[in-house]
C-alpha cells in the first residue's frame, strides 16, 4: 500500500483539501480545492487560471496538498482568516499546522481544461499522516462545506457569461443555509454560513445591479 493509499486517498475520487503556497513576496496563502490520484500516482489540481494558488505554482511550481475534513480549515482557507502555517520540510512552500496529513508536490505539468481551468499534474515529494480526532456527524459540516464550494465557483462566475450558473449556486447556498438553521442554529456554523450567504448575496446583486 502506498502512502498516499495509508491516508485514505484512491484513484478517480475528487477530495476536497487545502492547498497551500508562496505568494510571489513569499506570504503563505490558502486555497480550497479539489484533487484526485492518477494512474500514475500523481495527484491532479484544477486551479482557475484566475486564481492567486495558479499564479503561485505557476511561478514556484512546489505546493502543500493538506488534508482535513474540519470545515473551519476551509473557512478559513475562503475568507483568508484564522489559520496557522509552518514550513514545509521538502519544498518551498507553508503547511497547515494542524492538519492531519500533509502531502507535498512538485508541479510537473500543466495542461489546459477549457479557459477557465488548467489542471497541475503534481509529483508527490513527501507525504505526512497525523492523528486526528474524531467527531460526530453533524448535517450542518456538509452543508458549510457544499456551501464553501459553491461560493469558490460563484466568484468566478458572477461576472462572466456563466452568470446563470452562479446564480443557480447561489440556490443551493441558500437552501444549504436553512439546514444551518435548523440543524445548528446560534453556533459557529451559523456564524460561518451567515458570512457565507452574505458574501454570495453580494456577488450575486452586485452583477446584476
């Protein structure tokens, strides 16, 4: 079994994790995304080509692939806030301090994925598997999560002629949020969806105002 296999990744599965890098003045930044393992063991991203992780792997070509299923991590990864880095120990780039598996990529390749996408062949370098702690499921995680995913998408979209998809996420933002409501109401998911509803509200009228 391989290592990547000992943390729980198999082929032609789409994983959500958080990629950290460089910036270009050499401050970290984070970004959700989703990844898969090839055939060959190499482990695929699909930035747009707009975003600030492109232009960084772009330039470095080396990323932190960091693995987590706390939906505070990609909270905070969305809004820029509230999480802790550390070096990595192979390339150059940060680490989420408290993840529980750390996968560290070199990019081999770039290939493009219509104009909006390229998708990063990665080598991985170094892989690290931490404990983690368990805990209950809970309907309002997966709706945070789904509804972070959504509003990714949703800033690319808003202003371009994929308009209409965004607003069909933003539906589902919303109707995520009432399971926030009911399922969790007056708790940190709450206060995470409600910044989220908010922020998608915002790009929404503001493009078609």
């Amino acid at each position: 079994m391989s290592n990547l296999q000992k943390l729980g990744l198999q082929p032609d599965i789409v994983y959500e994790a958080i990629v950290t890098t460089y910036t270009p003045d050499r401050k970290p930044h984070a970004a959700a995304m989703g990844l898969q393992l090839d055939s060959s063991s190499r482990l695929v991203l699909r930035p747009f080509k707009t975003s600030q992780t492109y232009r960084n792997i772009a330039l470095r070509k080396q990323a932190v692939i960091n693995l987590t299923s706390d939906p505070e991590h990609f909270y905070g990864a969305v809004f820029s806030s509230g999480l802790m880095y550390r070096e990595a120990l192979v390339v150059e780039a940060p680490a989420l301090a408290d993840a529980w598996g750390w996968i560290e990529v070199m990019a081999e390749n770039f290939q493009p994925i219509g104009h909006l996408r390229e998708a990063v062949l990665c080598k991985v370098v170094r892989v690290e598997g931490g404990g983690t702690n368990p805990a209950p499921y809970t309907r309002a995680a997966h709706a945070l999560m789904e509804s972070l995913i959504h509003y990714t998408r949703i800033k690319v979209f808003a202003n371009t002629e994929n308009h209409q998809e965004a607003v069909r996420l933003a539906e589902l933002v919303f109707h995520y949020s009432k399971v926030v409501e009911r399922v969790a109401p007056r708790t940190r998911y709450a206060e995470m969806m409600g910044h989220v509803v908010k922020e998608v509200e915002r790009l929404v009228e503001t493009h078609e105002g």
